[in-house]
C-alpha cells in the first residue's frame, strides 16, 4: 500500500490513498462482518444487562473551621490543595470505608453483592463433600465451611460493592461526586448516603483517636518529666544542704550574713569613732585645766546636775552666812565643809564619767575588730560557696530546663484535653443522594455507539491484520517491488472474464471457442512477454515453472501453445512432469511412449510427438509408466533433443514440476532460454516464490519474468489498483465473448 519514495527523503515510501482505499475494498466482507458482530455483542450484552439506577450524593472539603477553643488541633484540617483533594478521592474508594459500610449495611445478606445467598460458592459444595465424603460431623464441617469461607465471601461482597462505586472530583473544586448503582433505586441512594456519612465518620473517629492517643501519651509522659522534676530539684536542696549553699529571698545564708555584718561592722565603727571623740574632747577639756563643767557628759549627767543644784543652794546660804557671819563661824565653816564636799562628789562624778568614756571607747574597740573578725570568716565562707555554686548552677539549670518542659507537656495535655469532643470534620455533604426515578445502565444509545466505535475498530484492525498477514500477490507492480522481477502477465480466472454458459470449459478449449476474448488476449499478451523477455536473443525454449502444485503450469503451456499456433507459429509443449502428466488428462489421451522413450533412444522423436488437430499445436507427451529414478533431464540425449526442438520450432514450451517439490525443473530451467515462473493470483504465498527463484538462480536459470495465474478481474477491477486489471471494466467491451 505505499506508493514510490518520497522525493527527499530516500527509502521512505509515499503512502497512496488510493492503494489504502482499494485495500479496504479488498476487505470490506471481513471489515463489515467484523462491525457486525460487534454491534450484535453489544446489542445482546445490553438487552441481558440488568437495570441498574444511580444515586449521587456530593461531599465538599472544607476551607474554613470554625475555632470553639484557641489552642492547636492534635490533627490538623486538610489543606486546600488540589493534591489533597485527589487523596481523599483515593480514601473514599478505599477497601477500608467500602468494609466498614458494608458491616453498617449488613450488606453480605444482600443477594445482589453476596451470591453465594442464590447458590451456594463452588468452595462451599467443595467443602461441603469434603466433609461428607471423609465422615465428618455435620457441625465439624459447618464449623470449617464457615472459618474458611466468611473471609472469603466478605471478600467477594466488598469487592461487588467496590465495582458498582464511583468517586469524581467536579472539575478543580473540592467538591467531589459520590456515586452507587444498585438494582434496587432506594439501595442506591442509601449506600450513597452511608458512603459520605461513614466518610465523615472516619475523619471525626480518626480526630478523636488522634487526639486520645496524644492525651495518653502526654499523661505518660508527664508522669515520666514530673518524676524527673523531683528528682532535679531534689538534688538541688541535697546539694545546698551538703555545701551550705542554702537560701532565702534570692540570696545564700552566707551572703545575707555577710551583708549583716557589713551593716553591723558599719555601725559599730561609727559607735567607736564616737565614743573615741567623746572620749579626745573630755580629755582635751580637762587638760586644759577644766573642771569638768563642760565635759559633755557631765552636762547631760543626771548626778552632776543634782550635785550642782546641791553646790548652788549650799553656794547661797555661804553667801548669806557669809553677810551674816564671819568666817569662822561654824555655821559658815559648815557650810564650807559642805561645799567642798559637793565639789569632790562633783569631781568624782565627772572622773567617773571620762572613765566610762574609756570603757566605751574600749568596747566599741573590741567590738569592732570582733566584727571585722566575723566579716573575714564570712567572706572567706563565701569563696568556698562560690567556687561550690558552680555546680549548684548546672544543678539548677537542670532542674529548670526539665520544669519548662514539663509545664509544657502539662500546658500541651491541658490543651488537648479541652479539645476532646470538640473535633469538627474536615469536609460537609453538600447534598444527599436522591432516588434515583430511571436507571443509569444500560445506556443502550452509549452501547450501540461504543459497540459500532470497537466495532470499526476492530474491522479496521482486522482488515490491517489480514493485509499483513496475506503474503499473496495481487497486482503487476507488487510483483515488480517485492521479488524484483518483471511482470509478465496475468492469467484471468475463467469463471470471471467468461460468459455464465461458458465458466465450465476448459481454459485450453475456450481459447479455441473464443480468440477474440479477454481470456485469450491475456495469453497472447503473455506470449507477446515471453517472446521479447530477452532484448536482442531470440528465445525459443521456455520452462514453464511454479513454486507450488495448483498454480496452472499445464493449463498455461497448453493455452500458450494454441494461442501461438493460432497465431501461425510452430509449437511444442512438451510434459516434463513426470509425477501428474497433466497434459495427457487435458488432451483426452493416453500414449504407450512418450519423451522418456525417445531419451532412452527406443522410439523416434516423430513418432510420439502428437498434434493438436484443434489449433495446430504439437505436444511430446509422457507416457502412461514413464516414472524413472535415472536423471533423465540432465543427460546428454536431454541437451540434444532440447538442441533439435529448438531448430525445428518456434516455440518449445517445458511443462515443468513445482520448483520446489522436485528437482529436475532446476535442471531443465538452466537448459531453457528463458523461464516463466507462475503464481497463483493472491494464492502463492511471497517466501515460497522467493526460495524457488533462489533455487533457479542458483542452477543458472534465467528467469523472464513472472505472470499471475486465475486471477478474479472482477476482484481486480474494485480492488486490484496498481494493476491494469483495475480498469478492466473500462475495457472489457472491447472484447468479443
């Protein structure tokens, strides 16, 4: 079917539309048998199907939730990608969701999921004689029957239910199509429904579990940290404790007792450098000859303030004693004695008094050194403690990383606690599936249409098969292009080029009949090749060969043979098939001798040559026993008798055996100028021509050409383009019948 190459484009050959349209002619019963029955099929397949009705139900994802409590989901909600959408398409067509609705459902004692309901499995009856057969208790097999074939039959009514599912998303929305077909409109609808309500249910079941197992495993947890806190803090104290690093309001012990003592060696140094100047400034006073009166103690002293109320009253009555007394008199020497005293005790006093300065002054002394003392000891202390609070720190940081994680983890459990119950699902049914009011299938326009597309496409594969598997030839030129040799002819069929009343006679007698007619102009134009398949050498011996037995070598030679005679030429067929002697059969006769007497050299060649009285034609026949072992046609007497036919006619015409079933016509092939080889019109497979003209070329033979035998002009002027039998409708009325 392809054409000559494309112009550019070496070994790529040009597809020809009108090669492909009379190769479908060729096909065309095998093509509209082949749509035939598939309509047919689908035809039958839709009046038994049974009704079934769809119902849909539509589910959503939703893109917004509400928020009840301001904490983060243990689970978060889907997404709004498109890939998100796919995947809960992928979860609705589960095996998972499909079981747990047919378990709500009940559906395995449905009969129309669960055929086991209308007979019994072939498992079941399996068993069942099983059992019977081996003497088994009825309750034993039962019990076996039932353990090996619930599963089985749970399987089966799952997977019924998936096969009548269907799940579509609605274009790029997160809307997606749930539907079921069922015999029955309202189960339809029903497991519809139970499909997205279980949906639902499985995202809100999956939340709820989520959010349990987090809440154990946090309760766990906690457990564990609050254990670990313990334990931490714990060795904090033990550790204060053995290094005497205890505290209070943020500071150690002996950080406040070192602040104390700061306070207090502050304090009493201030006590010391007072008494101490208290004490400089009495003793400045009385060494410069001070009696004590302004000593500063002595002003604030109680008994020295007695004392001189003491003096100044015994003062005023010397003074008075004194206007009214002399000196001597003893009331005034009284007095004197009296004042005097005062005056010592007021001495003694102020004495007393610088002494108790020096005591404090002293005290104050010690107690400051006592104190400075305390503060070394101190500090000293709280070297030690610092060098110890080192690991006190990492103790604490310890025990406070281990605190914050467990005020999270508790903080977290606090938070998923609240959330239990709260779970929202993340998609919505949008709306419920109705009952369906017709059924879904059989869509009897939908199967018509697919049985007539698969249909076509199988006639238009069928045909292509037929084409590649048909290793025929049909036209002159796929001779030329498949094997490369010239076309020589074509032999027509009889029964398609002859009249009604004439499509029984022989192809040899109805040349005879009727010379003017389309079966004879085309062995005269196959004589008109054989002659002049040689430029420039005359040829007169021809071997008339084929691949295969059938393929019209003896019925060619013989129309050839009259067809030249008619003509005026002197002709010679001679029977070179040793095995059919065709020939004889075709001429009505059987002779005593023939061509294998004349090699042997018994019988002259003139007297077992005989003559076609009908056209003039001779013919060297076989006689009736003329089988031999011996290679008779590779003998010597062969190549002179092959020499002495070629003087004496025009044409010597070798009916030979198929090339590939005997031998010898490879050797009469090398000895004849030209050969013609045969095949049948579509008949004669490619390979088995191909091998034969191997086995003539390597025996030296020139092959001519090759010429098509019975073939259908009828069939080649519809189908056979390429070929001039295609226009043979064009031309046969210029042939006489």
């Amino acid at each position: 079917m392809m054409d000559a190459e494309v112009e550019g484009w070496p070994g790529v050959e040009r597809l020809d539309p009108q090669k492909l349209i009379a190769a479908f002619r060729r096909r065309l019963k095998l093509f509209v048998a082949i749509l035939l029955l598939a309509v047919t099929a689908a035809i039958l397949v839709t009046a038994r199907a049974t009704p079934l009705f769809t119902a849909t139900a539509n589910v959503t994802i939703n893109t917004r939730q509400s928020t009840v409590v301001d904490s983060q989901a243990v689970l978060s909600g889907l997404t709004a990608d498109s890939s998100v959408v796919d995947t809960e398409v992928e979860i609705l067509k589960s095996r998972h969701l499909t079981e747990r609705v047919v378990d709500g459902l009940k559906l395995e004692n449905d009969p129309e999921f669960n055929s086991d309901l209308v007979q019994p499995g072939p498992l079941q009856m399996t068993l069942g004689g099983v059992a019977a057969l081996f003497g088994a208790r009825p309750d034993t097999a039962s019990a076996r029957l039932d353990a090996v074939a619930r599963q089985r039959n749970k399987e089966a009514v799952v997977e019924a239910v998936r096969a009548r599912l269907g799940i579509r998303r609605v274009g790029l929305t997160y809307v997606m199509n749930v539907s079921f077909a069922s015999e029955n409109p309202a189960k339809a609808a029903r497991i519809a429904n139970a499909y997205v309500e279980r949906y639902l249910l499985e995202q809100l079941e999956t939340k709820f579990d989520a959010t349990r197992q987090a809440n154990e495993w946090l309760n766990v947890r906690l457990g564990e940290l609050r254990g670990e806190v313990q334990a931490a803090e714990a060795a904090v104290a033990q550790y204060q404790s053995a290094n005497n690093l205890l505290s209070a309001s943020g500071a150690t012990l002996t950080e406040q007792e070192i602040s104390a003592y700061n306070q207090q060696l502050a304090t009493v140094r201030a006590q010391q450098a007072e008494a101490e100047a208290r004490l400089r400034t009495a003793r400045s006073q009385l060494a410069r000859g001070s009696t004590g009166d302004d000593v500063g103690e002595a002003l604030g002293s109680q008994v020295v303030q007695q004392l001189r109320q003491q003096r100044a009253e015994v003062s005023r009555r010397v003074a008075d004693l004194t206007q009214r007394y002399g000196p001597r008199h003893p009331d005034m020497l009284r007095a004197q004695r009296e004042l005097a005293d005062i005056d010592g005790q007021i001495q003694a006093e102020i004495q007393r008094l610088v002494s108790n300065l020096e005591a404090q002054a002293q005290v104050a002394r010690e107690r400051t050194a006592s104190m400075a003392g305390s503060l070394g000891t101190a500090r000293g202390t709280l070297a030690a403690n610092n060098a110890a609070s080192v690991r006190l720190n990492e103790l604490q940081r310890n025990a406070e990383s281990v605190r914050t994680l467990y005020q999270s983890f508790l903080t977290r459990f606090q938070e998923t606690s609240s959330q239990e119950g709260l779970e929202q699902s993340d998609a919505r049914i949008v709306s419920r599936a109705a009952i369906p009011n017709a059924p879904s299938s059989p869509n009897i326009p939908l199967n018509l249409a697919l049985g007539l597309i698969l249909g076509l496409g199988l006639g238009l594969a069928a045909v292509v098969l037929a084409e590649m598997l048909d290793s025929g030839l049909m036209t002159g030129e796929e001779v030329e292009r498949r094997l490369g040799l010239p076309h020589l002819g074509a032999v027509p069929s009889l029964s398609s080029v002859a009249a009604a009343a004439e499509r029984e006679e022989a192809p040899a007698d109805y040349v005879l009949k009727r010379p003017l007619s389309a079966f004879a102009e085309a062995v005269r134009a196959l004589r008109t090749s054989i002659l002049y398949s040689r430029t420039g050498q005359a040829v007169k011996v021809v071997a008339v060969t084929s691949a295969l037995p059938g393929e019209g070598k003896s019925t060619t030679c013989l129309t050839l043979a009259r067809v030249s005679a008619q003509s005026g030429a002197r002709v010679l067929v001679v029977d070179c098939d040793l095995r059919r002697r065709n020939l004889n059969r075709m001429l009505g006769f059987e002779p005593e001798t023939g061509l294998l007497e004349v090699l042997n050299g018994k019988v002259a060649l003139e007297q077992v040559v005989h003559l076609d009285e009908a056209s003039g034609a001779h013919v060297l026949p076989l006689a009736r026993n003329s089988f031999t072992p011996k290679d008779v046609f590779g003998s010597k007497a062969m190549d002179q008798l092959i020499a002495d036919l070629a003087a004496r006619y025009d044409l010597v015409l070798l009916d030979t055996a198929p090339t590939l079933a005997v031998a010898d016509t490879r050797i009469l092939a090398a000895r004849s100028d030209a050969v013609i080889f045969l095949a049948r019109w579509r008949k004669t497979p490619e390979k088995a021509i191909q091998q034969s003209l191997r086995l003539l070329e390597q025996a030296g033979a020139h092959v001519a050409g090759v010429a098509l035998t019975q073939v259908d002009m009828n069939a080649q002027a519809r189908y056979g383009y390429g070929d001039a039998g295609f226009y043979y409708a064009d031309y046969k009325k210029y042939y006489a019948t």
